[in-house]
C-alpha cells in the first residue's frame, strides 16, 4: 500500500476533557511522520458538509489543558444513511483523505465500522468519553477528569452533611452503567453506592447505613448513578425519605460540571498515548479497529468487538466500596 500523505481527525457524540489533547497529539504525530493533517469539524456532520481546516503545529498550541474540543462535536443521523456516508466519502476523497482518526464513543465508532464495510478509508477510533463504557479499553479519555470533579464536589458536600446530620444522594452522570458511580463512589468513601446493573436496591438501603446510624455517624453520602432503577437520586431519595425520618434528606445533581474542566494527568497521558498509536496504526494500514489501553498496554481492538461486546463494571471496586463504609 501506498504511503499516507494526508489524514483528518475529528470528535464526535458526548464531549470529553482530554479530546483537545488527543487531537494535538494525532495532528504533532502525523506532522512529524510527514503527513499533512485535516481537521473535521463538527464530528460526522462536517464530513458530510466539508468542514475541512488544516491543521499545522500551532493549531493545537494550548490546548492540551482545555476541556470540551477545539473541533466541536456533534451528533449526526444524516450519517446513520447510505447517502449521508455517500457524501461522506466523496468529500474525503476530494480532499485525498488516506484515513481518519475518530475520537468518539460506541455511536461514534458504529457508525466508523459501518462505514469502514462500505467504503475503503480506513478509520481508527480512540475512545474518548467520561462514561468509561467502552469493551477493550480499561480507560477512555476523559473518565478519570470527570471522577476527580466528582469527589471534589462530594468532598465539598460532605463537610455541610456533617454539619447537619444530613442524608445526602448525589447523582452521578451513568445512564447505563455504574462505572462513575463506583469508582468515585470508593473515592470519597461513600456510604453506599446506587447503579443501574443493581436492581431495587432502596429496600436494601437501611442495612448499608444502619451500623453508621447505630454509630451516630453524622453524615451519609449516597452516591447515585442517573440510569438507577428508581429514577435517579431524586426517584431514590423519595422512596428512602420514609426509612430515614431522624436525618433530613437532600439531593445534589451533579450533571454537565461532570463533562468540563481541564484534563487530568492521567487523562491527558492517556489521549497522547493513544492518539499517537492512531496515527502509527494508520501508517501500519490498520483499520476499522479502536486504540485502547489494556493493563497500561496500548492495544488495538476491532470495532466490531468494541461496539458489540459489552463492558462489565468493576464488581470488586464495589464490595471494597461497601466493606469500606461500615
Ligand atoms: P457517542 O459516540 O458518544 O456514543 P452517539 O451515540 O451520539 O455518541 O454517536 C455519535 C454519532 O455517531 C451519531 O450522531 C451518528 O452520526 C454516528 N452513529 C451512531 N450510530 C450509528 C449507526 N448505527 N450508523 C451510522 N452512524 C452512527
């Protein structure tokens, strides 16, 4: 196969902080082998309406810190067509586009290996949600900020609980999965820790907190994940209000802080990592394949397994969570 000249990179779906600078490291690595990189905007929207802009060394000066993404993303049913890919792929070819890096989600990466069975540009994605969700990857890019926002409000949160010997139930961003909910839940030592894999779990609510109650501790933090069974923090503190008549019961939504802020460490290391090995597995001739990071290990795993496999949380974090609050 011929040498790549040219790649676009674009985000697309739920933003994430470190997608900045998972894009500053695919458009440095591609400049640095020699290859000319094209910036999509507006995820695959600007693919099909041609939102192409070259991206040189200094577009992606100062962005490694910034949280949402400099190329903007969207979500796009026009792409979920034959003829939106159509016009997709003609607009790539035009550009002699030779591949394109994907930052995104499962919809994201769905819609890359459908059309990677249509079309011959091969696309590599590089996950980048906070939702963690993601089969093959232990981590996806933006995860672990939005894990440190959430203790750092629930920290925030417990010094006014303990003030007033108040219950609180704190939503977390998880419509269908645990994974904020668990690990930050171990994180700022909640009292118990509420997920969608876990059903009717208010009736098991008093046995968690009743040693605490027993010990007079003063405060209770429940953490919530938003696609619990029973409607979210709100929905489980009013069934739970009856249970705890001696504590007044509030609830925090966390929401869309979750999303924003500047990169941690870890995440900004991990985007680097893993756009770097998008733009090596291009110039390999991989395609229709995700990077991702397995026991710290960079990895490639093929969409077809990252869209289709699911991603089981973490059952041992929770016992330790719960063993830990009593
Ligand atoms: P995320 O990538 O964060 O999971 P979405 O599920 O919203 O976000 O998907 C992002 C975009 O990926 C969609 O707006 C659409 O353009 C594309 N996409 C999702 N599913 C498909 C599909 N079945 N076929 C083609 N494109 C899809």
């Amino acid at each position: 196969m011929a040498k790549i000249k040219r790649i676009g990179v674009l985000s697309s779906g739920g933003d994430a902080p470190g997608m900045n600078a998972a894009i500053r490291a695919v458009t440095r690595t591609a400049i640095y082998n020699g290859i000319e990189v094209i910036g999509i905007r507006h995820g695959y929207q600007g693919m099909i309406n041609g939102y192409f802009k070259l991206l040189k060394t200094f577009n992606v000066s100062d962005i490694i810190q910034r949280g949402g993404t400099i190329l903007k993303t969207a979500r796009c049913e026009e792409f979920k067509t034959p003829e939106g890919r159509k016009k997709a792929y003609n607009n790539l070819k035009d550009r002699r586009l030779d591949g394109v890096v994907v930052i995104g989600g499962d919809g994201s990466f769905t819609g890359a290996r459908i059309f990677n069975e249509e079309y011959d540009i091969p696309f590599i994605g590089i996950p980048g949600t906070i939702d963690n969700d993601i089969y093959g990857t232990d981590y996806t890019i933006g995860y672990d900020t939005a894990l440190n926002t959430v203790i750092e409000a629930v920290d925030k949160i417990r010094d006014t609980a303990s003030a007033h010997n108040r219950l609180f139930f704190i939503e977390v961003m998880g419509a269908e999965a645990g994974f904020i909910a668990i690990r930050s839940g171990l994180a700022c030592g909640a009292e118990a820790i509420i997920i969608p894999e876990i059903k009717n779990q208010v009736k098991k609510l008093r046995s968690f907190l009743e040693e605490g109650f027993k010990r007079k501790k003063s405060s209770n933090i429940i953490i919530v994940a938003e696609g619990a069974d029973e409607g979210g923090a709100f929905g489980v503190a009013k069934k739970a209000k009856k249970d705890f008549q001696d504590y007044s019961v509030r609830v925090t939504v966390l929401g869309h802080i979750q999303r924003g802020g500047s990169p941690s460490v870890y995440d900004r290391v991990t985007a680097s990592r893993l756009g770097y090995a998008a733009v090596e597995a291009l110039m390999d001739d991989q395609k229709s394949a995700m990077v991702g990071l397995q026991n710290n290990e960079v990895v490639l795993v093929p969409f077809r397994k990252a869209v289709k496999l699911h991603k089981e949380v973490n059952w041992e974090l929770l016992e330790i969570a719960n063993i830990l609050s009593v």
